[in-house]
C-alpha cells in the first residue's frame, strides 16, 4: 500500500513542479467542475516537498494547480460553443510555439509562457475592448490546473516570451478594478447566501456610482454562485429573489452614492480618512480573531491544594536537562551541528546509557524530521557503531516520522495516530520551521497554537523543538530563539549549542581529513553566559564538544580528554565532597576557595566553571532556593552561612 501512496501520478507531479519554483494548490474534481476545500486560492500556499506529502496524503491524489510569477498560462478553450482557437485565427492573431502545453478535459488547452512580472492576474483577454472569446490567461496570482505531465528544467528554459497581444494591463479591462476586486474575493461554488447577498450590494453600490462594467459583474456573480452543483432550482430562486429585494434598495443605494460623490468634492481628506478607518478595522479585526484563537487554547484554571503540591517531584530522565512532561527547545544557528548533537543525546537516552556524564533514563523517542532526512538513518547508524551498540536495539527505540505539519490540523490527527501506536516518551522535532508551516514566528497567537498543537499529539510525552537562533543572535554567545518570546517563556527548559572560540583541549585533536579544523561547542542551559534556560534545576554547561571523524566521511559527536567544565550542581557536588574531607566549614567563601584548590576554576583558565565569589555566591543561594542544599547555620551573614546537600536523592535513575 505504502508503494501505491509514494507513487500517485498527482503527488508526483506536484512534488516535480515545486522542484522548478512552481507553487502547487490541490484540487478536488466534481462531476461539475473544480474545486478546493472551503478557503481562496491564496490561503495556500505550497513551495516546499514537506507541505505537498502532507497534502496529498493517503490515496487521496488531488489534481494540481499552479502559480508562478514568471510563467503562466494562455488557456484556449472549446466549449459552449466558443472555439479559441477559431476566434485566434479569426483576429489574425498567432500562438508562438512552446514546448510546454497540455490539454485540458473539455477539448482545450493550456500553453506554458513567459509573462514579465507584474502582468495581471487570471483574466479575459482583450484587443482594445473587443474580448478574445474562448481566450483567457492564468498568470501572476491566477490559476491553472496543470492538466499535463510536469516539463523537465530543459523544456521549462526553453519557454518562449508570452505574444504581446496576452500581455493586455488592467486599464484594458472593461471591468472597473473595485468590481473585480469584488469578484476576486469569491471561489466559484463556496459562495453562501448571505455573501452572495454582501456581493450583490456591493457591485450595485459601485454601479450607482458609476462604474465601468456594472452589468458583467452582476452576471459574473451569479455565475460564481450558481457554479458546478449549485446550479440548482432553489438556487436559482434564491438569485432571483435576492435581485428583487435589490432592486426595491436601489433608490436608497443611490442616495448613498449622491452623497460620497458630493461629500468626496468637498473634502479630498475624506478618502484618505475613510481609508485610515478602514485600516483600523480590519486591525480591530485581526486582534479579535488572535484572542479568538488563543480564548480556544485555554485549558481553564486550576486550584491546587498543598498536599498534592508537596507530592510533586521533578523526574528528570536526561540528568539536570530533560524531565518529564516538559517543553524544551535546542536552539543553534544552521550548519554548526545540532542534529549530530541531538542523535548521540537521542542515542544514549534510547538505551539508557551515560552522556556525557550526565545519567540517563531509557526512553522511546519519536523523532520528526523537517530536513535532512535522506541522512538521519545514516547518523543514527554511525553514532551506533562509533558506540559499539546493538543498531536492532536503537532502532526498536527510536520512530522517524516525516512530512508532519503541526500547522495543519490533519496532519496533527495522522501524527497522534502514530504516536497512539508507538507511544512516546520523547517527541522530538527537528526543526521547528521545517515541520510546521506557521507564516509569522513572531506572532505570539500562532506560535502558541502550534505549541499547542504539538502538545496534543501525545500529552504524556516530553516535547522538544530544534529551533534555529534569531538573526541578531546567531554568532553570539548566548543566542536567543527565532520568534515570538512565547516559544521562550513557555519552555520548560532552553538548550543552546555555541561554539567556543576560546576553549583549549588538554590533548591534541587532529583536523578533519579535508584540513578543516576542528571547532568546539558549547551544551548549554545557563542563562547568563549562553543565553538558556533551566525553570526546574541548576544551569548546566557541558564544554569540550565537537565533531569526531571516527571513519573518513563518518561524523559523530565526542567530547576532548580533559574537559573540567561541571554542570553547578556537579561543582557543588565537588566542592562538597572536598570540603567534608578537609573538615571546612560550608560557606559561599569556602565553596569559591575550594572551586579553585580543585582547578574548576583558576583565573584565565577558561575550563574554569565559577567566575568569581559573586558568582559563586549566586550559584549557591539559588541552589539554597531549590531545596539542592540546605542551610545548617544562618551564621552572620551571607558569607559565612553553612550549608550542606539534602538527605533526599534528586534523581531517580
């Protein structure tokens, strides 16, 4: 079945056509026409090959319609007793021949060419105000179903220049552009009555004030809503009947126009103001819509009682990184290496081995792959081997899933069927962008639907988000999210990957074998130098990453002999450890003397893990705060306080 769906004529054409820059719109057939889903033709917009399998999923294979701002089409039809071709050859008009033609179901024909950007949409061709009957084009933001076989690149850059005679302007329609504009905003056969009732109106308003082509527009409308199925006897009535009451409203449909006529000579401003006024509802209307949506995310308010407070445990399942039920995000600029990075983490948690250092649970992890996807198998597959683990095991713990679109509400369904069945503990996606097709990451109402979203498909897993840095950010040290802040302020927990120009193996790491060198990376959770986040645990920084070449071509991530940077809780682990068996007193002075007796921190040494006693001092009253250590003596002030860690364990591994 698999094989059937991969090879649908439809789907195929349409992944061929994004690939030579065409946008691609599905299309559903009657036996009375063509038409989409209830939405405009611009509501859709498909440029990449993640958003044509999420469209033409199953074995449903929608036709394909096209837009492209540089090729369009000249459609010849036949049919109602026009013929095209007859009415070219009549006007002593030619077609230059093109190697890129189809035909379409009713005798026609589509001819590929090339329109100079900014040629008018989909219209009727004119010669002066003679139309070309049975003649329209199909360019700029008009559309075509591409009936045919998608071209090869080869025949595409042979298409020739469109003939002058097809390239009529806006002025050349008879049809005033308000009128069009009215006309543009329906889709034949999705036109309910009262927006049939809105278009009558509005085409009489225009009408009454006299513009050009009044009459056409009316026929057009009814037309448009009589389309396909609907022409049917109620439907009809129902045109009749609205006509009728317009026609009792023309006098008062006058007036009004009298009155913007008179009232526009006698205040230029007032078009200006009107337009303003205008700008501001559609603003209003905008806001209304985001709390719409965002009053249809709201989960409600919950009280808690404290015993059910106290009951509630952190359990982290990637040691002081990753625990139960959060929301996480993994921020890195492109091309540095996040997805090796998040295969040996995936890796390791899949079989509940160490990382790094850092304790682990075993986990069934659902990875989502927006991009790279021809290389994931093959990483997984090296990091196993670079390993020397069982790559069966791996594989048992770890689902790939493609063409996923958290911003479409079907293909959320199919993603919460396959997690239903394999029942994550970990879903990952990688990235953000790639495999959600919101239109304005810095729309704070969007970006929390898509959360939302993501969070639905398996509300008991963990979530993660490879997201990419803003562009301010992306070379900085402590870079932030792409987008709105409520990808930030909604994670649980922010890891950002940076490289670290300033850290120095303890052993020598030999370059690449193209003679690239090798760079070092920063894993990060800590805020202030590296810009993330840690809402539940100490800020952790693992230093000394990079990207090994284990086999020539074959890249895993390694971390140098040598490295002495510590997660803060390890550092307070170490300086405790070292402080009992020197019977010192616990003090935030004697945690920073002790940091720099055991080398974890030592001047330049930029290995080192606490900059100074201020720093030291914050680390440890925040650490006081979460309940990691506990004061044991208030002492005289800050300094001399003494502290020790708590008897309860904080992992569970």
């Amino acid at each position: 079945m698999q094989a059937i769906i991969d090879q649908l004529p439809n789907k195929t054409k349409a992944h061929a056509l994004v690939e030579l820059g065409f946008q691609v719109i599905p299309v559903s057939k009657d036996p009375h026409g063509k038409n989409m889903f209830n939405f405009k033709w611009s509501e859709i917009i498909i440029r990449d090959h993640t958003l044509v399998d999420s469209y033409w999923y199953g074995t449903l294979d929608r036709d394909v319609a096209v837009l492209h701002d540089e090729f369009g089409a000249i459609d010849v039809d036949v049919k109602n007793g026009k013929d095209g071709f007859a009415t070219i050859a009549a006007q002593g008009l030619e077609l230059p021949y093109t190697p890129v033609s189809y035909e379409t179901p009713n005798s026609g024909k589509h001819f590929i060419y090339r329109f100079p950007k900014g040629t008018t949409k989909s219209s009727p061709i004119y010669l002066g105000k003679t139309r070309i009957e049975g003649v329209d084009r199909q360019v700029g933001n008009g559309l075509a179903v591409w009936y045919g076989d998608a071209p090869s690149a080869e025949m595409l850059a042979m298409v020739p220049n469109a003939p002058e005679w097809a390239l009529g302007v806006l002025s050349d329609d008879p049809m005033a552009p308000a009128l069009r504009k009215v006309l543009d905003a329906l889709i034949p056969g999705h036109i309910d009555h009262q927006s049939m009732l809105n278009a009558q109106y509005a085409i009489a308003s225009e009408g009454a004030k006299g513009a050009v082509g009044y009459q056409e527009a009316m026929i057009d409308l009814r037309d448009l809503y009589l389309a396909g199925r609907y022409n049917i006897p109620e439907h009809q009535k129902e045109w009749q009947d609205a006509l009728v009451g317009l026609q009792a409203k023309m006098p008062e449909i006058e007036q009004k126009a009298r009155e913007s006529g008179k009232d526009a000579a006698a205040n230029p401003e007032k078009d200006f103001e009107t337009r303003v006024s205008d700008k501001m509802v559609d603003l209003d209307v905008m806001e209304t819509a985001k709390k719409r949506r965002m009053e249809a995310l709201y989960n409600g308010t919950t009280a808690w009682e404290w015993d059910d407070l106290e009951n509630v445990r952190v359990e982290y399942v990637l040691q002081d990184l990753l625990y139960r039920g959060s929301l996480n995000g993994f921020v890195g600029r492109s091309q540095i290496g996040k997805t090796f990075v998040m295969v040996s983490m995936l890796g390791a948690m899949c079989l509940g081995r160490d990382w790094f250092g850092l304790k682990t649970q075993q986990q069934k992890i659902m990875f989502v792959a927006g991009e790279g996807t021809g290389g994931i198998a093959g990483r997984f597959r090296d990091w196993a081997r670079a390993e020397g683990v069982d790559w069966e095991e791996v594989k048992k713990n770890i689902k790939i899933v493609t063409d996923v679109d958290l911003y479409f509400d079907l293909s959320v369904e199919q993603l919460q069927g396959v997690a239903n069945r394999f029942e994550p503990d970990l879903i990952v996606y990688d990235t953000l962008s790639a495999t959600a097709t919101i239109e304005n990451e810095n729309d704070a109402a969007a970006m929390a639907q898509l959360l939302a979203n993501a969070k639905r498909v398996y509300p008991n897993s963990m979530t993660l988000f490879v997201h990419h840095p803003s562009n301010a950010t992306k070379t900085m040290p402590n870079p932030q999210p792409r987008g709105s802040s409520v990808f930030y302020s909604n994670a649980d927990n922010i890891m950002t990957l940076t490289v670290d120009s300033k850290f120095k193996s303890n052993v020598e790491i030999p370059p690449y074998s193209s003679g690239k060198n090798v760079h070092f990376l920063n894993l990060s959770t800590d805020f202030e130098d590296h810009g993330g986040k840690s809402k539940e645990g100490m800020p952790v920084t693992i230093k000394g990453l990079y990207l090994k070449e284990f086999e020539t071509g074959h890249i895993v991530l390694a971390q140098t002999t040598g490295s002495r940077q510590h997660s803060h809780n390890s550092l307070i682990d170490a300086c405790i450890s070292y402080l009992q068996e020197q019977g010192r007193k616990f003090t935030v002075t004697a945690f920073h003397n002790a940091a720099i007796e055991l080398e974890l921190k030592d001047g330049e040494d930029p290995l080192g893990g606490w900059k100074s006693s201020k720093a030291a001092r914050s680390i440890v009253e925040s650490a006081l705060e979460r309940g990691y250590i506990v004061e044991i003596d208030p002492g005289s002030g800050p300094s001399a306080a003494s502290y020790a860690r708590p008897k309860l364990p904080q992992y569970d591994f």
